[in-house]
C-alpha cells in the first residue's frame, strides 16, 4: 500500500451483530439480523409506489391506465392508416380494415340499428331483407360490391340508395358492421344468392 492511500474502512462489523433466536430446527439456527440499507429502501420506495400507483389510476382515476393509453394509441394508428388508405381510394382492403377497427364497428352498429333493422332484424338474420349471416351473398361478394350495393340500392326489392341519406363516411361504417355480422350463421330466412368463397 502507497503512503498516499488511505486504509479502506472496515465496516463490517456493524453486520455482525448476529442475534441468535432460541428457537432451532433440525440443527438450523435462525437469525436475526438487521437488513441493508439499500434493501429496505427499495421496500418502502415499492410500498409507497404501489400506493401512489394504486390511489392514481385506481381511486382517483387522474389518468387512464396502461392499457387503456395502449388501445387509444392504436385506434390513433389505426385512424391514420385508414385516412391513408381512404385517401388511395376506397377498396376491398380499406372496407376489411374498417371491419377490424373498434371504433368504426360500433359506429356501422348505431347505423344499422337505426336504418336496417326493420328490413334486416337486430342481428343481421333476414326478414323483408336478405339474410347477412351467412355465406350467400345476393350482388357479390366482395365489401366493395356490398358498398355498392348500400350506395346504390336495389330499387326491384325495396331497398333504397343510402348514399345521399348516410353520406359515404356512415354508409361505409355500416359496410364494416355489417362484414362483422357474414358467417356468423344466425338462424333465420333462408340464403339466397350465390355462395361466396372466401
């Protein structure tokens, strides 16, 4: 050791102040020290922590937990690819996105409730209307011909042009619902069409 280094301090025997419980078991002795620092520092910051954390997001509600930012994060992407693929125009792939977007199925619900039920039913079963849960689809089977379909309308069967009544933005979110309901088979009026292979 140089003459300029200073002896390291050696401290310890203040960890050596073992206290020996009474109690013994199969020859194991038990005891009873005091903890680290360090360690007791993290346990009271985790404790403190968790109650922060606990009094936040789950008594107060000041923010919106984890998952919640999560899915407000990807229905914000999910947006922006939509807008990006609407803006190259509207197609099969925009229409099967739309479908796949919380947001927008339940917007195409509202809508569907309000304007298609009476022809339709609630789930989509058929009545005056054909039937949209299964896999026999009467004027094509792609989501484009569907849009076309709800655009346009099918005079010959009493289905009126939604397009000037919805505008494409709503129409288009009822075309989502609507691919949500094929193949969900609910018992109802009897297919009609060509079946659609998918």
């Amino acid at each position: 050791m140089s003459e300029h280094q200073e002896p390291t301090r050696d401290n310890r025997e203040e960890y050596r102040q073992d206290t020996i419980l009474t109690h013994e078991f199969d020859g194991i002795q038990e005891f009873d020290n005091r903890l680290p620092n360090w360690w007791l520092w993290i346990m009271w910051g985790s404790m403190v922590f968790a109650l922060l954390y606990w009094l936040v997001f789950h008594t107060l509600e000041l923010r919106d937990l984890p998952r919640a930012d999560f899915e407000t994060s990807m229905q914000v992407a999910q947006e922006a690819e939509l807008a990006r693929m609407a803006a190259a125009g509207m197609n099969d792939e925009t229409l099967w996105a739309m479908s796949q977007m919380d947001t927008k199925v339940a917007e195409g619900r509202e809508i569907f409730s309000k304007h298609c039920v009476a022809c339709h039913l609630d789930q989509g079963q058929g009545m005056v209307g054909p039937n949209l849960t299964d896999n026999v689809w009467i004027h094509g089977c792609k989501p484009m011909d569907l849009l076309n379909t709800v655009y346009e309308g099918v005079a010959a069967k009493g289905m009126p042009a939604w397009l000037n009544q919805l505008g494409p933005t709503r129409a288009q979110s009822a075309v989502a619902y609507v691919l949500t309901l094929r193949n969900t088979n609910v018992p109802g009026k009897a297919p009609e069409g060509e079946p659609c292979v998918e």
